[in-house]
C-alpha cells in the first residue's frame, strides 16, 4: 500500500502538486467574490484585491525586485493585462450569475488556449481541439439553460465568457514568457498592473469608492494573498510543467467551484449540470494527443 501511494505522488512533480493545489483555492474564489459583489463594484474590488496582493509579493520578494529589468517589467505589464480583464470581467458578471455557473462558464478559457496559441504563437491546434472547443460550446449553452436550440446568453454570461478569453491569453504569455524571466518579479509587476488599470477604469464604468464594509475588505484581503500564491505559483510551476499538462489539472477548478457553491446552497438545474460535464469532456478532449505523436514525443 505504502509503495502504491509513493508511486501515485512519483508520477506528479512538486510543480503539478503546486498547481493542484492552486487550483482548488481558485475554484472557492468564485463564492467569495460572488459575495463580495453585493457590497462594492467589480472594478474597485478587482483593483483591490490586485494592488494587496502585489504588496504582499512586493513585501514577500523585495530581495530579487532589487535587479529587475525592463524585460521583466515587460513580460509583466503583458501578463497583467489580460488579467485585469479576465478577472474584472469575471467579477462584473459574478453580480448577475451563481458562482458555480461562472465557474464552468470560465472554464471554457482551456480548450480555447490552443486557439491562441494558434494566432498568437502559431502553433496550429490539433483536430481534438477543435472538438473539445465544440463539446464546450455545447456545454455552454446547456450551462446558461438555453438548451442547444439558441443563443441568447445573459449580460452576465457574455461577461465571463469574454473573461475566459483574457484568462486563456493569461494562460499563453504565461508560457511565452516562462522561462526568459525571473517570475518572482514578474508575479509583482502582472498583480500592480492588473490593480492599476482597474482602479483606471472605474471612472469608465461609472464606479466610485464603496462605503466600507467587512464583507468586501475581508473579501479582499483573503483574495489578495491567494492571488499572490496563485499568480506565483503558475509563474513558477510553468517553467517546467507544459501549457497542455496544466490545462488539464486547471480542468479541477470549476469542480471545485462546484462543490463550494454546492456546500453554499447554490443548485444548478440538471440541464446546467449536462452542460458542466460536456466542457469538462471538452476541456480533456482538447488535451488528448493522436497515438502516434504521443509515441514520437516519447
């Protein structure tokens, strides 16, 4: 039994665990900042929450702030960007739709990372990608209970699809930059950014400075180290881990987004709960490989 188990932990590395791990904290942030929402603006909380945790990276790793470059404060303002919509994005949506249908809405950002890749890196997807972007399609409709009869999704449900759009750019910068970069310093530079321009854009929608509340300072201070502890460690765990292998293990955070918002007494219709499977099929369908490549990358 001690053998079994040791060769179930061999066949993860340190950085798979990490991610993991990261994941299941990322799948209850959806509940908090659904909370969060009923006391404050989405671009406020977002810039909060982001300017906190670049602190407490800033505080955390001031030694190595000492000898950043201009490619690291590059590679960080690229990362931040699409962060500060993805997450801004996601969060104006969450007032509107429960936690967990956000949480398998945004989980359409994995199957579209070959995408992407494919206009951003030119790395052409493979024919399971395209499959797995239309088994999420589906999903997608099903989790909004349209059915697959229209499309006529809800304000909030547009929102965080275009937020899984910026996270899945997030997700091939990340990797573009993995590795070229100390991401220490990066992680500071992407959490100040995205803060930044959220705290830029509130006067663009129309948001001003909420009247103090608990509920959104705890909220926000809690979000702010658990983005800094994400943030550094997908920085970190994707020098070594390929986008492809992390894909699939970020395919655990809507479930356990799920779970949270089950526990919370939130209950999605059956129809949604189809829909939640199919993009989840979708998102390991896109990551499969043909035999015969498998066997050369071998």
């Amino acid at each position: 039994m001690a053998g079994a188990k040791g060769n179930a932990f061999y066949l993860l590395s340190r950085q798979e665990l990490a991610l993991i791990g990261i994941t299941f904290l990322w799948g209850a942030t959806f509940l908090i900042i659904h909370l969060a929402m009923r006391s404050c603006g989405p671009l406020f909380f977002v810039g909060f929450r982001f300017v906190l945790a670049g602190i407490f990276a800033g505080i955390i790793f001031w030694r190595s702030l000492k000898n950043i470059s201009m490619h690291d404060i590059f590679a960080g303002a690229v990362i931040g960007i699409p962060i500060f919509l993805g997450y801004s994005l996601q969060t104006a949506g969450l007032k509107t739709i429960a936690s967990s249908q956000s949480a398998f809405i945004t989980a359409v950002y994995v199957p579209l990372v070959p995408l992407l890749q494919w206009i951003i890196l030119r790395k052409k997807p493979r024919l399971t990608s395209f499959i797995g972007i239309s088994l999420a399609f589906i999903g997608l409709l099903l989790v909004s209970g349209q059915g697959i009869h229209a499309i006529d999704f809800s304000k909030g449900e547009i929102l965080t699809l275009l937020s899984a759009f910026a996270i899945a750019s997030e997700i091939v910068f990340i990797s573009f930059f993995a590795g070229r970069v100390d991401s220490r310093r990066v992680t500071v530079v992407q959490l100040f950014v995205a803060g930044f321009l959220s705290f830029v854009a509130m006067p663009v929608n129309g948001e001003t400075i909420p009247a103090f509340s608990w509920v959104w300072v705890s909220a926000g201070l809690g979000l702010a180290a658990m983005s800094a502890l994400i943030q550094l460690t997908m920085n970190w765990a994707q020098r070594s881990v390929s986008p492809a292998r992390a894909t699939i293990i970020y395919t655990g955070e809507p479930v356990w987004a799920g779970l949270v918002g089950w526990i919370a007494g939130e209950r999605l219709p059956h129809l949604a709960i189809l829909g939640a499977f199919c993009i989840i099929i979708g998102i390991l369908v896109s990551e499969l490989k043909p035999k015969r490549r498998a066997i050369a990358q071998e």
